[in-house]
C-alpha cells in the first residue's frame, strides 16, 4: 500500500475513476487485504505519480488484478515500460491479468480492441481462459502459461479472507469469456 495518506488518496482517486463500479471491490477492501500476499506498486514519472499496479500473489501466481495510468500521462510509453518491468520482477511466476472480453455488442467494444492490443504490445497473450468476478467475466492474458484452477482458487480465497464469508464469487474456467456471460 502507497505509505503516505497523499499517496493513498492520490491512488483511490485514481481507482475510482479508472474502473467502473461494477468492476471494482469497495476500496477499504483492498487496502485491509494489503497483506504478504498483496503488492502495490506506484508508476512514476518526472518524480509526480503517473499511475499504479495492484498484484495479488503467491508462491506461483502473480496476478496484476488492477494496472491504471493517470490520463495526463496516457500515450507516453510510461504503461509500456512499467507493465516490462513489472512482467520482470515476477518473471518464474504465472504471470496473467482479466481484461473485458471482446464482445462487438458492448458499448467501449473500441476500447476493449485497444487494451487488448497494448497489452499483446507488451507480450501478454490470451490464454482461452476466463474469471468470474462477482457478476462480471473476463478474458484472461498472460505470459504464455494457463493458470491452474486449484492455486487461483487458493490464491483468491486467501486474499478475500473474510469476504470470501459475504458469498463474494471468484471463479475461473478455460474456453471462451463470452459462452460465460449469461450463465
């Protein structure tokens, strides 16, 4: 977790208006499981705060669960170079994220075709794989390796804790986001 309440506010911000509601935990929530298995990273640039990473881990998986850049510092290469260097800091590990899947009926389908292209810029690969996140379902990238159903579950009830409790779902499978989406 950023150290500073600057820090902190600067990226709740930030969260808040890079992710829409139904795609985002209550943000006390991923602060309060800020815990060994939890790492934020702050992106920087010309020492002013350009964005953030949010990855959950364990001793296999390293999943970048929230990546935003500040919209002043869009288009600068700064996403490209962290997202390298970050991809590198867990190198040996199953590298992977959830993006919206492309479905041509929704509404930033545009949208969805550019951040999957930058993120296959960048050498992450769509793995025919897809995770249910309370009522949303995405398409999940990676470095190449299919993530194990048994260390996501691991890994993602670990992180909820207690709000695993609440019936909050965490669910992945293999085949195609989109059969996913009415069921």
């Amino acid at each position: 977790m950023p150290s500073g309440r600057k820090e902190r506010k600067w990226v709740k911000a930030l969260f808040l208006s890079a992710f829409p509601p139904e795609e985002r935990p209550p943000f006390f929530v991923m602060r309060l499981n800020a815990r060994q298995n939890t790492d934020w990273w702050l992106i920087q640039s010309g020492g002013k705060n350009a964005g953030f990473f949010y990855v959950i881990r364990d001793e296999d998986l390293a999943y970048l669960f929230f990546f935003a850049v500040d919209e002043a510092f869009r288009g600068r290469g700064i996403g490209s170079q962290a997202l390298c260097q970050l991809i590198r800091l867990y190198e040996g590990k199953t590298f992977f994220l959830a993006i919206e899947p492309l479905d041509k009926k929704a509404d930033n389908y545009p949208m969805r075709v550019r951040r999957l292209g930058f993120y296959q810029r960048n050498g992450l690969v769509p793995l025919n794989q897809w995770t249910r996140e309370g009522e949303v379902v995405y398409a999940l990238l990676g470095t190449g390796n299919q993530v194990p159903h048994e260390a996501y579950d691991r890994m993602m009830q670990n992180w909820l804790g207690f709000f695993r409790l609440l019936g909050v779902t965490m669910k992945i499978g293999d085949g195609d986001p989109l059969d996913q989406q009415t069921k």
